[in-house]
C-alpha cells in the first residue's frame, strides 16, 4: 500500500482499554475519566429514580448520583494507581 492509498484509520492499530486510556494521560484520558465520572451518574441516578418510584421517596434518586460520581472518580483513581506500580 503506497502512501496516497493509506487511511486515517490505519494510524493506531493498538486497541486499549479505557483503564489505559485513563492512566496514559493527555487528551483521551481527561475524556476517558470525565466519561467515567457521567456514566456512572447517570447509572446510579437511574438506579436510584427506580428505588425512589417502587418505594415512594425521592432522596434516593440524589444519593444515586453521589455513588456513582464517587465510584467513577475511585475507578480513575484505580486505574492511576494500577498504571504507578506496573
């Protein structure tokens, strides 16, 4: 395959994960750990909504948010953490 012929896809072979992503650094880490963050949000926050509906409160739904903000900052944490001793 001659130069003119090469895409943009052929650039990066290498697939990684997200905890890679997250422990290299730069541009795709700061992605990677604010998607970590909303994901994890939103999860909970959805779990929580559920709970709040079946048992007819509506606490749970914020405390849903909190666990999941603090277990998508625990996972970059893990993940800095794993990358430090490898």
């Amino acid at each position: 395959m001659n130069q003119s012929q090469k895409k943009w896809w052929d650039g990066d072979k290498e697939l990684r994960t997200a905890g890679e992503l997250v422990s290299g650094g730069g541009i795709s880490g700061a992605f990677m750990t604010l998607l970590y963050v909303i994901i994890g949000i939103v999860f909970w926050s959805l779990v929580g909504y559920g709970l709040d509906l079946l048992l007819g409160t509506r606490w749970i739904v914020w405390l849903g948010a909190l666990i999941g903000a603090a277990g998508g900052f625990y996972l970059v944490y893990y993940h800095m953490q794993h990358r430090k001793t490898s």
